[in-house]
C-alpha cells in the first residue's frame, strides 16, 4: 500500500524531472514557510482574519484583486521570459516542447483571466462607488464571494505546475488536443475548474456593478451625468453579464466529453471541433473588450484631469462604448476565416470587425481633442496615457489589415498575430490598468509613489515593448507561425527573435522598477502623504478624503452635472455659502467569514474533479451547500456607525490634510 502511495505521489501527482519546476516547488514551499512563520511571530493572524479575509468592504477587496493582480503578472511574466529565452536563438535547448506548451499556454490564460480581469475588478471596486457617490455596492457580501471564488479558482489553476502537470493544450484549449486523446493526464482538468471556479465569480461582480450602477447613484446623478469611467464599467459588465455564460457552458460540455464520454467536440459520433471554437471565441472575443474598456475609462479621466479641460465629445464617447459592447459580440469569426465557412459569412464578420474599429477611434480623436489646447502635467498616469496613443493606434491599424478576409489567410497563425493583440493588450489594457493604478493610489492609501522608480519603470516597459514586438510583425511575415518551441538557423529570424527576447526582459526590469516604487513609496508614506484632492481632478471620489473611510461619504453627495466636484471647486473659490454639514448615523454590513470558507469548499470540490475523486468533491459540495444554508439564517449582517464616531473620524481625516 505505502509503495503504491508513493509511486502515485512521485509518478502522477507531485511533477517531477525537470529542475526548473522543482526550483518553483521549493521556491513555493519556502515561501509558503516564510508567510506562515511571519504572520506567527508578529501574532497577526487575527489582525488577517478581522480586517482582510472576512473584509466586505469595496475597497479592501479592490486591494486584494490588485495584489492578486500583481503576483499572476509576475508568474505569466515568468512565463513570457522562459519562451522569449527558449526563442533567443535557433535550436536552443532550455525548454523541450512539452513544457514549451504547457508554458505558453499557462501564459495566455493567467494574463488575461488571472491578471487583466483582477486588475480591472480591482478598480472596479475601488473607484466606482466613490465615483456614484454611493456608500458600498450593491450586495458586498457576494462581492467579496465573488473575490474568493477567483481567488480560490486561479490558484486552483496555478497549483497545475507542480502538481498533476500544467495544460499544454493552448490558453483556449482547442479540442481535439484539449480531449483525453491527447491530454490525458490532469493538466486540462485544472484548466477547466480553475476557469470555471473563478468565472463563477467575475459573473457575479458582473451583476453586483451592474446593480451597483443603476440602483445607487447620488441623487441627482442621472444617466448623462456619470463619469466616464462608471460608464466603461457598466458597458463591460453588460458584456460580462452575456458572454460568461458562454465560458461556462462551453467549459461545462468540454468537461462532459472528457468525464462522461460525450462526444460534443469530437469528430466521430455527430461532434464537431469547430463547435468549440465557435463557442469559445463568442466568448473569447467579447472578452477583448471586456478589459479594455475599462481601460479607455481611465484614459478619459486622466486625460480630462492633466489637461484642466472637460472632456470633449462625452455623449459621442458613451455612445461609442456602448456600441462596442453590442458589435463585440458579432466579430468572433474573424479569428478563423480559414475555417472554410464560405465568403459570405466571412465578408459579414470581415465588415462587422471593420465597424467596431470606428466608435474606438472616436475615442481617440475626443481624447485629443481634450489635451487640445490644455494645460497638460506630465504626471505618471498621463505619461501612461500618452504612452497608449502610439501603442493602440499601431495596434488598431494591424487589426484592420486582421481583419481583411483574404489577408488573414496569410497572416493567420502567425507571429504578426502575436504582435498586433500583444500591442493591443499590453499597449491599451496594462498602460491603461498602470495610469489607473498611479492616477488613484493616493486616493486608496493616502500618499503618492515616488517619481524617480516611475520613470524608469515608465520608459523600461515602454522601450522594451517596442523591441520586442515590433520585430514580431517582421517574424510573422517572414515566415514564422506561432506555437514554435524552437527554429533553425537557416530560416534567417535569429536577429528579430534576440532583439524581441532582449526587449522582452527590459518589460520584466520595468515590472522590477514598479516593484521598487510600491516598496519606496510604502517605506517613505509620511514623506509623500497627500490630501484629499492631489490631482486637482473633476469626480466625486476626490471630493472625500483621502485614505477613503470606510463609509465613503459622511453625506451623500448631490449631483448636477458631470464634472460636480470641479463646479464645487469653482463656487468655493467664488467664495460662494457652504451649508455646514450635519452627520447621521450611517448603515454598514457587518464582516463575514463564510465566503473565503465556501471557496475553500469550491477549491476542495474543484480538486476532487479534477482527480475524479468522489471523496473529495462529494464533501466539497456539501460544504459548498452548508455555507449557503448558513447564509440564509445569517440575520445580524449589519450595524450603524453613530454620527458621533462618523464626526470625529471626518475631523481627524480632514483636519490631517
């Protein structure tokens, strides 16, 4: 019994053999050692449980998203060096292709789906309460389930590469190279309940924003009077609210071919393999403007702030997004014209991919028009914004050549691909998530990040960017297809690919130099603490102070306009009469432990699937059942601060600007 025990543990469970994963297996065992002795000795554990994991306040869980941002980067970052290293020059030797594969399709997922989509629900939460004036979001304790559940998810996926094994069938896990036939270890089982795990709860933040957006904006504060920023989040979670449904049944029935023998996606048996794809990219696609979206609401913002100017054309720009968010559902095919579908469908989705590039050049040119004659700072966040505009507009334009039917047949697969959504993504999505990260960090923690890290994490990223995928158009067209794990010297990309690899490792000093300058800046707070309003900005959520109680508004905030805090800025410097305030006290929700411990029993049922496991996933579900049953005879979920206590903590806060 103890023999076959401990061939299961080295042969199937535990990965073994290559010693870049034993060094992660070590790394992570030491380092898992080295939080635990510290949260012991410094006795903080019941500090962690109080205020962090039992947490239902917005702002918190928006931290949490953000961190758990930051460390998916890093481990999908890693990934990228390890195949821009494998790629440096022909017939190396560093990765061998499976773990070639199971790298670059780790890579692909975490970004988008463990990196992007945290980062976004993270200023999410941050930002859009304070910004309707609202006091909480609509139902904080499924926003925090909703946390916990991608949490648990993505480290259920992230457990894969040093136990079972890593997917390696692609971050989008075509079938038939994603069925038993040819994945038949575990690899694809963590790849399916890791995503299903954490869409369950980006789904629910979906409608919780939704809700949030349209029930619980301040009086007054009609639909053409929020900010841009709130209305990039409402147009991203209607896209959330249809397309991850999507996700989650097409996972569902993928999940049935493998587990029960179906044969939805198989080519024998009535299945078809171009079922998945169509499935996947219907949502694949929409979920490119789900991230990005967000991002063109912060640029909006930031732009309007550093150029002392309303925004131009705001009704054109809110039109605009909401017309994304409805055409993104109709360009999928684009992404396999070669299928063979025929030329009518493939002019229908060729046209449609053309539309939707209109509405975001509008943006374009309204940003623009905003710096126009503006009194612009060159501040962090719009060194960030600036930084998009050549990134985005180079992107957009080779997704418009993408986008021509005929050419495509040449361009797909290729390493010209590669290039235009990486320029897409990184150049619109990250920048993007970076100038929202710098442009409300003194809002969130109360002091600036120090310049000096900035810049040079500014202009590494930036300049390493361009090295390294600008060659990548030129390795796509001469020749080179994607998925490669190595190449020969005769084929004549050795150069482009040593300088896209050399760039490549600049971003990852750029990511280091952002690590220093959260470090310095947490280190040096006293020195850079701020006030209420550092920016000079136009949005509610400056007008309280910074760090932000946790009520948000001592009184809730009456609207007139869109730019409301900037035209109180402008009555008090007209010296016009401020009625002083009279607090009340304010209704709050009480903590709660139950979400981190029903993803938990998630993450237990997850891994039971993922090993078929009945022991395991069956207590997992129950658990799962009696946290629900637990919740719904859970009545004292909320207490009122007294006005008294509201006073004195706005006199503290106020009085320390």
């Amino acid at each position: 019994m103890l023999s076959e025990f401990w061939e299961f543990l080295t042969t199937e469970f535990l990965v073994t053999g290559d010693p870049l994963i034993l060094g992660a297996q070590v790394s992570i065992g030491l380092a898992s050692i080295a939080i635990i002795v510290g949260l012991t000795y410094f006795k903080k554990w019941k500090w962690l449980w109080k205020n962090w994991l039992t947490t239902v306040d917005h702002k918190k869980i928006g931290i949490m998203y953000i961190l758990a941002a930051i460390l998916m980067m890093f481990r999908g970052g890693v990934d990228a060096l390890m195949m821009r290293f494998q790629l440096a020059l022909p017939n190396m030797e560093f990765l061998h292709a499976d773990h070639y594969n199971a790298v670059f399709t780790t890579h692909g997922t975490i970004m988008i789906l463990f990196m992007a989509m945290p980062f976004m629900f993270g200023l999410f939460n941050i930002v859009t309460p304070l910004q309707i004036g609202a006091r909480d979001v609509a139902f904080p304790y499924l926003n925090a389930l909703s946390f916990w559940l991608f949490f648990l998810g993505a480290m259920l996926f992230n457990v894969s590469f040093v136990i079972g094994g890593s997917p390696a069938a692609g971050w989008l896990s075509y079938p038939p190279l994603s069925g038993l036939q040819f994945s038949p270890g575990v690899g694809q089982n963590f790849y399916i309940w890791g995503i299903q795990i954490s869409g369950i709860g980006s789904l629910a933040t979906g409608i919780n924003f939704l809700v949030t957006i349209i029930k619980m904006r301040a009086p007054g504060m009609t639909w053409m009077k929020m900010p841009m920023f709130t209305w990039s989040v409402f147009a991203t979670n209607i896209i959330i609210l249809f397309a991850f449904p999507i996700l989650t049944v097409t996972l569902f029935l993928l999940f049935m071919d493998r587990f029960a023998g179906t044969h939805f996606f198989t080519l024998d048996l009535g299945g078809n393999p171009m079922m998945y794809i169509n499935l996947i990219w219907m949502w694949g696609h929409p979920e490119v403007y789900i991230v990005v979206l967000p991002a063109f609401g912060i640029f909006s913002e930031v732009v309007a702030t550093f150029s002392r100017k309303k925004l131009f054309g705001y009704k054109s720009m809110v039109f605009a997004m909401l017309i994304i968010s409805v055409l993104s559902f109709f360009t999928w095919v684009h992404h396999f014209f070669t299928m063979g579908s025929g030329a009518d469908v493939n002019a229908f989705f060729a046209i449609t991919t053309m539309l939707i590039s209109i509405p975001t050049g509008v943006k374009v040119f309204n940003w623009l028009f905003t710096m126009y004659r503006g009194r612009i700072r060159f501040t962090l966040p719009m060194m960030w914004t600036i930084a998009f505009f050549p990134c985005f507009i180079i992107g957009g334009m080779t997704g418009v050549m993408l986008s021509v039917a005929p050419a495509d047949f040449q361009f797909h697969n290729s390493y010209f691909l590669i290039a235009h959504f990486h320029q897409v993504l990184i150049g619109g999505v990250v920048f993007g998530y970076f100038a929202g990260m710098y442009y409300w960090w003194p809002k969130l923690f109360g002091f600036t990040l120090p310049d000096r890290w900035g810049h040079w994490a500014f202009w590494t990223w930036n300049i390493g960017f361009y090295l390294t995928f600008m060659p990548q158009y030129a390795l796509g067209l001469m020749g080179m297809t994607r998925r490669l794990s190595t190449y020969g010297w005769d084929t004549g990309w050795m150069p482009l690919n040593l300088v896209s690899s050399v760039g490549a490792f600049l971003m990852g000093a750029g990511f280091l130099f952002q690590l220093l300058q959260i470090a310095d800046g947490i280190r040096k707070h006293k020195e850079n603490k701020v006030g209420a309003d550092p920016w000079d900005a136009r949005t509610l959520e400056w007008s309280i102070p910074s760090p932000v109680p946790e009520y948000n508004f001592a009184i809730v905030p009456k609207v007139d306009s869109v730019d409301q805090f900037w035209e109180d800025k402008q009555r008090r410097a007209n010296q016009e009469a401020v009625t002083p305030p009279a607090y009340e006290p304010i209704h709050m929700p009480k903590n709660t432990g139950i979400p981190i411990v029903m993803a938990v029993f998630f993450f237990i049922a997850g891994f039971g699937f993922v090993w078929g496991w009945s022991w395991m996933y069956i207590p997992g579900l129950i658990g799962v059942a009696a946290c629900l049953v637990a919740r719904s005879f859970q009545y004292d979920t909320d207490y009122y601060i007294p006005a008294e206590e509201v006073n004195r903590t706005e006199t503290a806060l106020r009085g320390s600007v």
